[in-house]
C-alpha cells in the first residue's frame, strides 16, 4: 500500500461514559513550520503528534508517523493505533482551517462496530472543552454499553447526550452534523441508496458552540490510556468529509 500519508450517567440501568474527544488549548499548540501536514478531501489537515509524553484524551500517546496516519492511493484516509516498543501510538488529524457553522458529513468506510471496547474513534469540532460538537463511535470499555452518541460539550449536562447502537456488521456509514447559531442536526445511517437510519437528534439547548476558532478534528484513542483488550492494532477508514454552509 503506497501511504502518501473521547463523566459517568446511567442508561438503562447501564452505566455508560461520556469524554469529549478534544484537549485543551494549552495542549493542542497552533500549528507550526515542522508539522506534518496531509490533503485530504481536498483540505489540508495538520497530523497531530506527542510521541514524548502522554497527553488528553486517554491520556495517550499520538504519532504523526505514516503507520498511524496516511491518505492511500484511492485518496481514503487511514486513521491507526499502532504497537511499537511496548508502547501504544494514537491518531489525530485537525483542519488547518475553521470553517463554522454549516453541515458536516462524514463518509466511513470502514465497520465502526468492529473495533474494540476500548477504543473511541471521533469526528468533531473543537475549540475548547465546552465548545465542542461530537459524533463518537465507543463502548467506553463496557461491552454492554450503546456502541455511539452524538454530543454537545460540556457532555455532563442532562439532554446534551443522545445514546444510539450502531447494529452489527454495518460497514460502511454517513454521519453528520448541521450547526447554526441556535440548534444542531445529527443524523447517523448507512452508507447506501435508500439506506437504514441508525439515529437523529435535533439539539436546541443552550450548549450550542458559538462559531470562533473551531477547527475539524478525526481521532482514534485509547479511553483511559487502555490498550486494546484483544491486543490488536485498531483502524478507522474515512472516505470522504464534506462541508457545506
């Protein structure tokens, strides 16, 4: 392959954990000359990386190498957690632009239920951890948990959570959000004409992020600094990411 390269609450009489999938800004640092940047859906998109020292979420480590993030040859983009001397990498990408409100869809290739209980994969904006909008893909290492949930930062307040199962063996999936200055959108479905809808939610409580400097963030982490519990490396594949105003 040519690699041109996440507050406990109870649902259900299950407890189930809500994390946003950002950081602070003291940890994500403005972009700078040596970062790694990558094309992708024709945006450019810096490749996070602190390979050095453990930071939110998780805490884990993320790696700009090419094992952990690459754009292949069919232009899809690999988001991996890797192994590598006894150590477990996570990946990160976030736009080099913010873009504000307007509609996002996200196209994944890949089957989100697959991967493992204590991996959390997210598509969201962010500015600070309560200026955020998330679609997140996670059992929260709970193998009982909902498998997804849309959410609006901060995640701890009652109604900025909504909770849906993704059903088994899905493949490929479209998600989305539509955020305007007084509501946001969610829609989460399958990948195909005509295909099955999973979950929507109209959210019109007063989280709404203003728009600022937000930018788009995909991740793939570790909930907790957990390794996978099956001990196996973990991808995400995203086909596409569209923005309209």
């Amino acid at each position: 392959m040519a690699k041109l390269k996440l507050y406990k609450m109870f649902y259900a009489s299950t407890i189930i954990l809500f994390l946003n999938c950002g950081t602070t800004p003291a940890d994500m640092p403005e972009p700078k000359p040596i970062d790694r940047v990558i094309k992708f859906s024709g945006l450019d998109w810096i490749v996070r990386t602190n390979p050095n020292a453990k930071q939110g979420p998780g805490p884990n480590y993320f790696s700009d190498s090419e094992e952990n993030v690459w754009v292949d040859d069919n232009g899809k983009l690999h988001l991996k957690i890797t192994q590598r001397g006894g150590n477990w990498y996570c990946a990160g990408v976030f736009s080099k632009n913010s873009f504000g409100h307007g509609k996002y869809t996200f196209y994944v290739n890949s089957d989100v239920t697959k991967l493992d209980k204590n991996v959390v994969a997210g598509l969201f904006t962010y500015y600070d951890d309560t200026q955020e909008i998330d679609v997140e893909f996670s059992k929260w290492s709970l193998e009982q948990n909902m498998n997804a949930q849309f959410a609006v930062q901060p995640s701890s307040k009652t109604g900025n959570v909504k909770r849906f199962d993704i059903p088994a063996n899905a493949g490929p999936t479209i998600h989305s959000f539509d955020w305007s200055s007084n509501a946001i959108h969610f829609f989460s479905g399958k990948n195909t004409a005509g295909g099955e809808e999973f979950a929507q939610w109209n959210y019109t409580g007063v989280d709404v992020p203003s728009a600022l400097t937000e930018r788009l963030r995909l991740n793939l982490w570790l909930y907790k600094g957990q390794i996978p519990s099956d001990l196996k490396e973990q991808e995400i594949v995203i086909d596409s990411v569209k923005f309209e105003k």
